[in-house]
C-alpha cells in the first residue's frame, strides 16, 4: 500500500480550478522532488495534502490518501493529531513562519506540548535533544534567541528539527532551500536525505532547482496546473 496516494485531484478556487488531473503514488522511504515554474501549483498541491489550502481553495475533484485513509473529510480534531506526527510541513523560511516576538524556545516548548502531555521543562529539554540532532550546537543557547537572531541556514534546520520532532512518516517540504547559499543548502539538503534513511521517511519537497531535484529518487514537473510528461 502506498503512504500517499493522489488519485485525479483537482483543486479549485472560487469554481476556477488551478491544479488539474494530478496523481502521484509514494511509498514509504521515496524522496520526491515536485519542480515547475512559480505558480504552476506545486505548493497547492502540497498544501493540499496538508489540508491547508488558502484563501477558499479546495479539492473539487479526486481523492488524497495517507496510509490508505482519505484526507478529505478530517475533522479539526484529526488534523490535529495527525499534522507534526503523521505529517509535517517544512517553509521556504521557517524563521519566518515564527513569532519574531518570541523565542524558539516558547515556541518549540508550546509544538511539544501541543503533541505530549508533558512539563515545560521535559519539553524544553526534548527541543534542545532534537536542535543537537539536526547538528545545531549549543542547544539552550538557541533555545533562548528569537529568530532574527539565527542565520537562515540556523533557522531552517530549526523548522526541520520542530518538523521531525515525532518522526513522522510524511515530510512536506516547501522550497526548503530558496533563500540559502549554495554551501548551507547542500548541508541542509544532506540533513533531509539524513533524516529521510534513519526513519524511513517519505519526503515531498517542492523546487525549482534541478540540480535539487535530482537529489531525489523520483522527480515530478507540474505546469500550468497540471502533471507534464
């Protein structure tokens, strides 16, 4: 059985669909690699997966399964067990997808307990084990900054470390790399293709880059909406 499963999905918003016909299959352990120009759809198709289309969008057409189940009709409350433990998202800039008025730690701190029933402190001390796994050095210490404090590359390995916290089986990555020097990414590329052996880990990751691309085991071009090729 495949671990996700597009079957002719079509997303549309306002009645207008943007993403046409796509189906994908990945088993357990694949990296897949979905390239195309800006706004061809690829993050809407990720997004989608991850049940969180924007701005009304929705599946208008098809089915997206996880380990055989639909993902179409979650309740809230399923999202919530199952986004960070069974699926999990990483952003272009993870930094920027956290509170600048906030620690990592605060926030780090409030994803484990979102997902654990656990103190403040055992918590804490689970973010630092996982930054010092994702080769991050002084654990506390970053713990303790706000994110404009780190560099890009320090930032992004800190969404992988949130994003891998409970080793889920499905990883989406959102041009994980784009705002990196070529050095920093090739180390966080590593790190993906690290992590993705260790746990078995299945991983999307969204690109324009071909060379990124081919790091993958399977590449997939969407254009205009649609799968090409």
């Amino acid at each position: 059985m495949a671990l996700l499963e597009l079957k002719d999905v079509t997303i549309s918003y306002k009645n207008v669909p943007t993403v046409q016909n796509v189906s994908l299959s990945l088993e357990q352990g694949q990296i897949c690699s979905i390239v195309g120009e800006s706004g061809s759809g690829k993050t809407t198709v990720i997004r989608a997966v991850l049940g969180l289309l924007a701005g009304g969008g929705r599946v208008t057409q098809g089915e997206i399964l996880f380990e055989g189940e639909t993902l179409l009709n979650k309740s809230k409350e399923d999202w919530r067990k199952l986004r960070g433990t069974g699926i999990s998202m990483i952003f272009q800039d993870s930094g920027a997808m956290m509170n600048p008025t906030r620690k990592i730690g605060d926030c780090f701190v409030e994803y484990i307990r979102t997902h654990e029933n656990i103190s403040k402190r055992d918590a804490w001390d689970k973010g630092i084990k996982m930054l010092e796994r994702m080769r991050l050095p002084s654990g506390d210490n970053i713990m303790k900054s706000y994110p404009f404090q780190l560099s890009g590359g320090m930032r992004q390995r800190v969404g992988i470390a949130m994003g891998m916290t409970y080793q889920p089986r499905l990883l989406l990555a959102d041009e994980p790399t784009g705002n990196l020097d070529s050095k920093t990414s090739a180390d966080v590329l590593g790190l993906l293709k690290r992590t993705s052996m260790e746990f078995n880990q299945t991983i999307v990751m969204i690109t324009h880059n071909n060379e990124i691309a081919q790091l993958a085991d399977r590449i997939v071009r969407i254009e205009d909406g649609r799968i090409a090729g």
